[in-house]
C-alpha cells in the first residue's frame, strides 16, 4: 500500500519578465564579468570541477580590464565610469544563491540593476563578501538602482547573458520590464496581496 500524500493546493503566479534589445528572460541578464563566468566555465569544465568551475573562471575573468560606460535608468542618469559588470535582476540571488538584490521580487513591476566596477582581486573580493551578506548597496564598487526601463551605452562592445545563455558582443543595450508576462502554475496556497 503506497503512503497517503496529501495534494498540495495549486494556483496561478503572475511575474514580471525583462528584456535585453527585445530578447526576453525570466531571471537575470547582464555583461562584463558575469558572462566571462559563466563561458569560461563550460560543460566539460563543470563536469569535472563542479562548481569549482565557476571559481577558476572567475579568476581567469579578473584580468578584464574595465570597460567605459554611461547607464540612464527611466530617462535619469544613473552611472558614467568604468564597469567591470552590469546586471539587470528580475529575482534577488545569483548564481551560487548569493543575495545581490534583497529588495528584488518577481511581480514588483520592475527590474533590479548593479553595476559593478571592481578592477581587481581584491576588490571583487570585497563586492562579493558584501553581496553574500546581502549587503551590495554597501560595497564602494556596486550601485544599485531599481527601474522599469535601462539604457547602457558601452565604449567597447562586450559579450551579454540572459538566464545563463552566451550571446554575443555588444556595445548598447536597451533593458525593460515586461509587468505581468508570465503565469505559471505554482504549488501552495495563494500569497495574499504584498505588505
């Protein structure tokens, strides 16, 4: 006889998506160093390491230099410097569960953006022990902003990533939320409205 498993009630979730010059994702999209992350750690790489990979890719990734950038959020200026990494999150973890962005919800409308100018080992050291805390706003090489439309402007073209897929190079990129895009079918009962 098989043990009673009692159904969990199910119910429709609505979540925003982002795009990427009219490319949608669901997670995370950006550029710089996060794409070098994870293209460097390839399957045959992860294979054998695991996420150790991500490790040796990211070290590897650390001798980038820096790109020129200028970023308005919702029509404002938002950053002009150098950038080692830009993200546009939709969730508020990265890859490894780290908390970049402790405010950032699925269905809030908008999209989570950092921009991340470490330059060395460091100072990324420095950015990612902040962010594991959940403390990234507190980092002097990551500005967070929050929005529902982006635009970047790269001196020098770099390689993109949406929802850990490789694309290529690029030196613009038109970033927006796409409110209430996606319903998908959730187990547990209906969250009330927020706060």
């Amino acid at each position: 006889m098989l043990p009673y498993k009692a159904k969990l009630p199910i119910h429709d979730a609505v979540l925003d998506t982002g795009s990427v010059n009219g490319e949608h994702f669901a997670i995370m999209a950006g550029a710089g160093f996060d794409t070098r992350l994870i293209a460097g750690a390839d399957g045959k790489l992860k294979r054998r390491a695991g996420r150790a990979a991500y490790l040796y890719a990211g070290l590897r990734s650390l001798a980038v230099r820096p790109v020129q950038a200028t970023i308005t959020v919702d029509g404002e200026p938002f950053f002009t410097g150098r950038l080692s990494c830009v993200l546009a999150a939709n969730v508020g973890r990265i890859l490894g569960g780290i908390p970049a962005f402790p405010d950032a919800r699925p269905d809030d409308g908008r999209l989570d953006l950092a921009v991340v100018s470490a330059r060395n080992a460091a100072q990324w050291a420095r950015t990612l022990t902040r962010m594991t805390l959940g403390q990234a706003g507190r980092s002097p090489f990551a500005e967070l902003t929050i929005g529902r439309r982006a635009e970047v402007q790269l001196e020098e073209p770099l390689p993109i990533e949406l929802d850990g897929g490789a694309r290529p190079p690029v030196k613009y990129l038109s970033l927006e939320v796409h409110p209430g895009a996606l319903t998908v079918c959730v187990p547990g009962p209906a969250a009330g409205p927020p706060g």
